[in-house]
C-alpha cells in the first residue's frame, strides 16, 4: 500500500465490513445493529491504535475521540449497508471477515486486503443505480471516519498517524 489514503480507504472498507452483518435491520433491531456496529468501530479503532504504540493518557483520549465519534460513523455505515441486499451484505462480509482473519492469523498482508474488499464488491456485479448509491454512501462514511480521524490527529505522532492512514496535512 503506497499512500496514507489508500490506508485509509482500508480502514473504511475493513469497519464497513465489520460492520455489514449489523446493519440493513429494521426498528428496534436496527437500533441494536447501530448499536453492535459502533462497538465493532470502537474495539477495531482500539487494536488498531494500541498497534501502532498509542498508549496511556493518548491512547485514554484517543478512545473518547472514538466513542464520540463511533454513532456517527455506524450510522453511516449502516446506511450505505442499507443498499445492499442481505446476501449482497452477508457475500462482502464474508470475504472481508475472511480477509481481516488473514491479517490477523498472518497468512495475509494487510495490503492485499483492500484488493480482496475491492474484487468481492466488484463481484457483487451491482446495477449501475445501486452502485452509484453505494458510492455515494460510501463516501459519506468514509467523511464520518475522517472526521474522527481529524479529530485524533493531535493526539498521534506523524508516523502513527500514517499507519492509522491519516493523510499528512497540506501545507
């Protein structure tokens, strides 16, 4: 992976994915799916600072940035999620959970992740409306997420900030 954005877009797609099986119910379940999928985004964003050397009154702070900032980013995940069907979900899902167990167990790099979200979307073989929607609510997340990821960057060191994929600030 070349560029602090293409981590980023990792990011998004792994905690979308992460997320996918939480999202797409209706009335009070959709509020529990909301609920499990801002958990998953706090508990994922948590191992992932903890990875990168964030620790003590940091990583204390750092936490709080997330948790304010977790309803915001399931609820936008829930909506692009929204787009799919159940079994476009649970097929995305799959591959990605299989993917981000690959990384974790350590038979798969964490860049040839974002190729493997990328191929199992593409698979999906969505309808050029329905894919332009969920380009749009993608998007939309992937905002929510930098929005927290703006909010964090204080708190991180420049190279801690590059593996959480935070794009360097311009100049």
């Amino acid at each position: 992976m070349k560029s602090p954005t293409s981590k980023f877009l990792l990011t998004g797609c792994i905690t979308a994915a992460l997320c996918i099986s939480w999202s797409g119910a209706s009335g009070q379940d959709a509020a529990k799916a909301s609920a499990k999928a801002a958990e998953i985004h706090v508990s994922f964003t948590k191992a992932r600072l903890t990875l990168i050397g964030v620790s003590g009154d940091a990583l204390e702070k750092a936490m709080k940035i997330v948790e304010e900032h977790a309803p915001k980013v399931a609820e936008a995940r829930a909506k692009q999620n929204a787009i799919l069907t159940p079994e476009q979900r649970q097929a995305l899902s799959k591959a990605t959970r299989e993917a981000a167990i690959g990384v974790k167990d350590g038979t798969k790099q964490l860049d040839s992740v974002s190729a493997d979200v990328a191929a199992a979307l593409k698979s999906l073989n969505l309808p050029a409306a329905q894919k332009a929607k969920y380009d749009a609510a993608q998007q939309a997340a992937l905002e929510a997420v930098k929005a927290q990821n703006e909010a964090l960057r204080p708190l991180l060191t420049p190279e801690q900030q590059s593996k959480m994929g935070i794009p360097p600030m311009k100049k």
